[in-house]
C-alpha cells in the first residue's frame, strides 16, 4: 500500500468514525479493574462477568450511535457530493467495524472460559441499538431507544426475571428488520426532494448543535405526522413549550425578545427527564426480584450516572454558551437585529434582559433540574443504605456543571470566550474526567487506591478555584462593559 | 464655523467625524470623515477587506471604534433611541438572523417592532418572488435569504435605509429590481440609502453621491454629477517630469514601458495642474470603473 493509499485509508476510518471503535478496549480495561478491584465483594450477588457485561453493554450502544451518525453523515455528503461507491465501502466498514467490536468484546471472555455465546448475543444486540438510535437520531425516539436497548440488556445480563435471555434473543432478531426499514425510509428521503433537509438534520445532531430549531419541532423527524401531534401536544401540556410565534403571541419585551432568540432552555426536556429518572421505571420492574436492594447498590455506582449527569449535560450547557457566543458574536446574525431593533429600551435595559435571559434563569431552571436529579439518586442511595459520603459526591458533578456553566457564559459576555475558544473545550475535559472519577472514588469501589479520593478532593477544589478565579476576573470585565450588544 | 458644522452633522441622517479602528495591529479606518446628506443615494466602494463591513457597522453602533464619533440622525451610534431606531434599517452582507424562524414568522415578529410596518408591501413582493411565508430561512438560497432581509428592510419604510452589498447574492434581474426599488423609495419618500457595492455599474445607476475606501482612507468622496470634473488621470512619459508628490495627487501607477499615470483630485474653483499641460502628458477624464482601478492599483 503506498503512502498515499494509507493516508486515504486512514482519512477514511476517521471519517467513518474508527476512533471509537478503538476506544472500547479500553474502556475494558478500565471496566474490568473496577469490577476486579471491588472493595466488598460480598455486598454483590452479581458475578463479575455479568456486571462487567452489563457495564460494557450501554458503552457499546453509545459509541454505535455516533459511529452510525458519523456513517449516516459520510452517506449523506457522498449523495450531495455524487461520489461513487460509497455505499459499497460503508457496508465494508461497517462490517468490519461489527466484527472487530464482537472481537475485541469477546477475546477476554473467551480467554477466561466465560459466556461468550452469551456476550456475543448482547454484543450484537447493543451495536443493533446503537444503529438504530444513530438512525432515529434528531427524532424523538433517539434516547428512549437508547436507553429501553441499555436496560433490556443489563436486565437480561444481570439475570432479572422479567426480561429473561429469550427476549434478547428476540430483540435480536427484530431489530436487523427494524434498522432495515428505517433505512428504507430515510433512502426514500434521501431519494425525494426531502434529502436536504435530512442532510442538515444528520449534521447538526453529529455536532450536537442546539439551535432553536431543534426545540420548535419543525426540524425534527418523526415516525408519522399523527404520533408527532400526541407529543407536540403532550409537550405543550407537560412543559407549556411553545415560542407563540405561530399563535402571534410574542413576548416583545425585553427578555421576551432575548428569549426568543437565544432559544429554550432545554434541548430535550423528554430526554433530560429519561436520563435523569430512567432508574425509576426499572426499579418498579424489578419490584418482584429477590435483590432489588443489591440491584440498586450495584445501579448506584454504576457509570451510567456519572456518564448520564456529566456527558449529557455539560454537552447540553455547552452548547446553549456556544449558541450565546453566536448570537453575539456573527455580526451577520441577530445581534444586529436586535441592536437596532426598536422597543427593547437603552443599553442599560438591554444590558439587564441579556444578563437575566442569559445567566439567571438558566441557572436557576438548571440548578432545579440537576437538584431534582440529585434528589432522586439521593432516594435511591438511602434505599440502598449508602454512606452519606456517596451521596456528597453526587452533589459534585451538578455543583460543577452550573460553575462551568455560569464561567463560560460570563467569558461569553464579557467578550473573552468565543464559540470556538479553545477554553470552553477544554474546560469541559476539566469537569468531565474528574466527575468519573470522582463517582468511582466517591462509592469506594476501587481498592488499590485508598487515598484517591483524598487526591481527588484537591484536584477538584483546584479545579473549582480555577474557575471561581476565571468567573471573577470575567464578571470584572462583563461589568466594565457598557453597551452589550456593541463589539 | 464649528458649531455650523455640528448643526449640519446633526442635521443629517448619518455622518462621522475621525473614525479610527483596528484590529490588533492592523489599522482598518484612519480618520474618516464621512457626511450623508439627506435624500441622497451614497455609493460606497472599496476592495475587498477594505473595511467597507466594518465602517457601516461602526456607523449604526455595532462596533465601537477606537476613535472618533459617528451619528445617525444626530444621535450618538452608540446610543441610539428609539425614535431613531423606527427609521433606520439595515441589511448585512449574508443575513443570517433567525434562521431558525419561518420566513412568515420572522417578517410577524419583526414587523411588530416597528410603528410603520407595511404588511401589504411584504406580501405583494413575497408573491412577486415565489417566497412561501412557510418556508423556513435555513433552507433558502442566499439570494433569496437576502431578498426577504431587504423585504423585510423596505417594509418598515425607513428614512435611512444602510446596505452592505446588497446585491452581493442577486441575480441581474433581482439586481436590477432592488435598484428601481431604491430608486423609487428615493423618488417617492426622499429615504436616504447608503450602500456599499462591489459593482459600479450599480452604483452608475443609481448613485447620487459616491465615495471610495481603500488603505483605511476615503480616497473619494464627491457627488456622483462632480465625478469627471473632480478627478483626472494624468499620463507621463517619463516620472523625472513630476516631484514627488503632487498637490491633489491620489495615486500613481508606472507602467512597464517607463510611463507614469497619476489620479488628481480638483478642488472646486481651481485649475488642474500646470504639470498636466506639459508635452508629452495627457490628461483624461475617468469612469467610475477607470478611477476605481487607478486607485486601488
């Protein structure tokens, strides 16, 4: 292979998402020490193979969603850009990638004499998962699919009696059918004159963008015209969601107008609810199985939680920064708009709308979500007799998303944070690293490290007087400003 | 004198006085003293990069210079009141406000702000350029997307209506119908319109004042009618005839045959330099496309 052919080989298998294929070994690794290194043994009646199963399952689920999306996305440019053979190669890689998931899963478990028929059977159903959640992605049964995919397998794996190994098998055979027909159908988009919109819709949900159009329901696919009225009306019921652009009932004051363009507060309050009380439903299911104590004692350290609070939403709060850094910083955007637009008062006015709009109300709507959150782990923890140290460190990641939150916006404001400031990339890396850590340190389930959490400790306030130190030199230089709107 | 000029400025619908600006170390506005007289059609040109973007945002309060003041109807850009706010309009470069919004909707929620708003208007010229109102502004082209930013502009029947290369993403025909527009707001309402346009021949048609930016400097800035009289290119056989800088001289460009061409700006009542009248010079009048490239080459 020449030099040139290796750089498109391997231009291609970033492209097509190859990177995180290769992270789930790793992320193996990670999971069998915690489970190998468990302090207490006992307090499990799970064997390791089943909690390390069941560990894996929604991590490989997770990581086919974006690989499917960076396929989906690969596709979709090759239709714009007319280049042929594409689909050929994507088959290939996309087979190649599914055996060397089932390969890398699966070698230590045949290594260790384990299940592997078993591993292979869930194996195979979480990369279905991923596929079709990657396939209803920017729809609303993206992350129901998700997680319903994630929670038929732990349950299977860890032996419940309401979702025994069969439906599984089931499941597996279903779900190939499934992923075919949806790609039937978004072919026919593709086909039809519809294709630009899909096209847009699979870029912007690769990029996570939060756009206000992915919260007013235009942009977003679903199943039929008739299930998108039950939840668009179901929303407007449970969350009063609604711009009142189409009812012609616009708030023009002010913070009215601010909110309109900086869009809701949420991108997916379904989501976010699924994701912060999907325990729920699953506790209620097990309600008949012997351990649901122990159920719930291995459910509170699992990585989920750490994942579900710190991925989703520093993602989410990051993106709702990156959309203020937008609005202020394209002079071509609203910002002009608004500078100019009559009937929203002076600077100072405008100065007071954009602050609450902007910082106040987001953090108080997020600080009530994530204390909601907590609460209910809280629930669960006291269920499971936790010690109160485990439920402090809960408090660490919410704690630490507003700081982030309320940080990036102000260097947003103050005019030192851009939408691709490097700054608010890494500090996401700051508050997501030391969250997993934390929730594994926190539970005490690692052994081989007694004074981790100690160390931890003073990462962590480190880390939070960096911030603090960040937060106030900004707010300094936010409040020297006095025409907000003015670069 | 000077409280004569201050009235003046204040009387007219935008003027600055000595903008500065830069980016970092990069010097993009040098003191440029600009007057836009009402009812007036001011063409402004520039290559690319020159600030052209840069000096109407500084002009509308957008941006805040590094110095100098500007005003719009003797307001402070950088304060602008509402009653100012209701006559203005302006139309960026690529528009690309709420793209979110259905065309509808943003031209319903926009045009509650403004006092004046002309529904009729926006509709006749939806109709006029097949533009659904159900259509959302993500998906269209950039043509058209500048179409319903300059329906949109129009339709609050400004009295200062600011362009940034409105024409940019048009196609003749659209081209020329947002000239006729312009011209006939101009005829009917005595709005005043300051653009910036690459393409002369458009600031030819409709153009009653015209000023050229280049190097952070207004190298130009004259009435459109006092053009051919104002400026002159002067034609050398050889730069040993000339000093070095003279008296109105603009630009000067050698030529690879040894020859020297020289843009002189006239000031009213005086004569063209004796220099032009030696043997072997000439000394033509310039089209606006001629003075454009002289100048920037």
């Amino acid at each position: 292979m020449s030099s040139r052919e290796r750089v498109r080989v391997w231009l291609w298998l970033r492209e097509a998402g190859a990177g995180w294929i290769a992270i789930l070994p790793v992320l193996e690794i990670v999971q069998l020490a915690l489970w190998g290194g468990l302090r207490d043994r006992g307090r499990y009646v799970y064997s390791p193979n089943a909690m390390l199963l069941a560990g894996m399952v929604p991590m490989v689920a997770g990581m086919w969603m974006t690989v499917g999306q960076y396929q989906a996305r690969l596709l979709l440019s090759a239709v714009e850009l007319r280049v042929p053979g594409v689909l050929r190669m994507l088959c290939l890689t996309l087979s190649g990638f599914a055996a060397w998931t089932i390969l890398e899963l699966l070698a230590p478990i045949v290594v260790l004499h384990g299940p592997y028929l078993q591993w292979l059977l869930f194996v195979f159903c979480a990369i279905c998962t991923g596929v079709l959640a990657a396939l209803f992605r920017g729809t609303y049964f993206d992350i129901p699919i998700l997680l319903a995919g994630g929670a038929v397998d732990i349950h299977a794996a860890m032996g419940s009696s309401i979702v025994s190994p069969k439906w599984v098998e089931l499941l597996t055979v279903a779900m190939p059918f499934l992923i075919a027909w949806r790609l039937r159908v978004l072919i026919r988009a593709l086909r039809s004159a519809a294709h630009d919109d899909l096209f847009l819709r699979s870029l912007a949900a690769v990029e996570g963008c939060n756009t206000p159009a992915r919260w007013s329901g235009g942009s977003r696919a679903t199943a039929s015209s008739g299930a998108r009225q039950v939840l668009t009306a179901w929303r407007r019921a449970v969350f009063g969601e609604n711009t009142g652009l189409r009812q012609g009932t616009v708030d023009r004051s002010p913070t009215g107008v601010w909110r309109v363009s900086l869009g809701p507060l949420y991108e997916r309050r379904v989501s976010w609810i699924l994701s912060g009380f999907a325990p729920v439903p699953i506790l209620i299911l097990l309600g008949s199985h012997a351990s649901t104590v122990m159920f719930v004692q291995f459910f509170s350290c699992f990585v989920l939680v750490g994942s579900a609070l710190a991925c989703f939403g520093v993602i989410f709060l990051v993106n709702r920064v990156r959309r203020l850094a937008d609005l202020l910083g394209n002079p071509s955007g609203e910002i002009a708009d608004l500078a100019l637009l009559p009937g929203l008062g002076g600077r100072w006015l405008q100065r007071r709308a954009l602050l609450r709009e902007a910082l106040l109300r987001p953090l108080a709507y997020y600080g009530l979500c994530l204390g909601g959150m907590v609460g209910s782990w809280w629930a669960l923890l006291r269920l499971s007799q936790a010690s109160i140290e485990t439920i402090l460190f809960l408090a660490v990641p919410p704690s630490a998303m507003l700081m982030l939150f309320a940080m990036m916006n102000v260097g947003v404001l103050s005019g030192r944070l851009g939408r691709d400031s490097t700054w608010i990339y890494d500090s996401v890396c700051f508050v997501i690293f030391p969250v997993f850590l934390f929730m594994d340190a926190g539970l005490g389930s690692l052994n081989w490290t007694p004074s981790l959490s100690g160390w931890l400790s003073i990462a962590w306030v480190t880390v939070l007087g960096a911030m603090t130190a960040c937060l106030i030199r900004w707010g300094i230089q936010l409040s020297r400003r006095r025409n907000l709107l003015c670069r | 004198m000077v409280i004569d000029q201050r009235t003046s400025r204040e009387q007219d619908p935008l003027s600055c006085l000595e903008l500065r600006h830069g980016f970092g170390d990069r010097k993009i506005l040098e003191g440029i003293t600009l007057r836009i007289p009402r009812g007036a059609v001011f063409g402004l040109i520039g290559s690319n990069g020159a600030g052209k973007s840069t000096l109407i945002r500084i002009l509308l309060g957008l941006i805040r210079p590094d110095g100098g003041e500007s005003r719009v109807f003797g307001c402070d850009s950088l304060e602008l009141d509402d009653s100012v706010k209701q006559r203005l309009a302006y139309v960026p470069q690529q528009p690309e406000a709420f793209q979110w919004m259905k065309v509808g909707e943003m031209l319903d929620f926009i045009g509650g702000f403004y006092p004046a708003w002309d529904a009729g208007y926006v509709d006749k010229m939806l109709a006029r350029l097949a533009i659904s109102r159900g259509a959302k502004l993500s998906q269209l082209s950039p043509g058209e997307r500048q179409n319903v930013a300059l329906i949109r502009a129009l339709a609050t029947q400004p009295a200062l209506l600011v362009l940034d290369e409105p024409a940019a993403a048009l196609d003749p025909a659209a081209r020329r119908e947002l000239l006729r527009e312009i011209a006939g707001r101009v005829g009917e309402s005595g709005t005043t319109v300051f653009f910036s346009t690459h393409i002369v021949t458009d600031l030819e048609r409709v153009a009653s004042h015209v000023a050229l930016l280049h190097g952070g400097r207004l190298m130009i800035n004259a009435p459109m009618d006092d053009l051919k009289e104002t400026y002159a290119r002067l034609t050398l056989a050889s730069e040993a005839d000339i000093p070095a800088h003279l008296a109105g001289e603009l630009s000067r460009r050698r030529h690879p045959d040894g020859s020297v061409s020289l843009v002189i700006e006239r000031r009213p009542g005086e004569q063209w330099p004796v220099i032009g009248a030696s043997a072997g010079s000439t000394l033509e009048s310039l089209s606006l496309e001629d003075l454009f490239v002289e100048v920037i080459q």
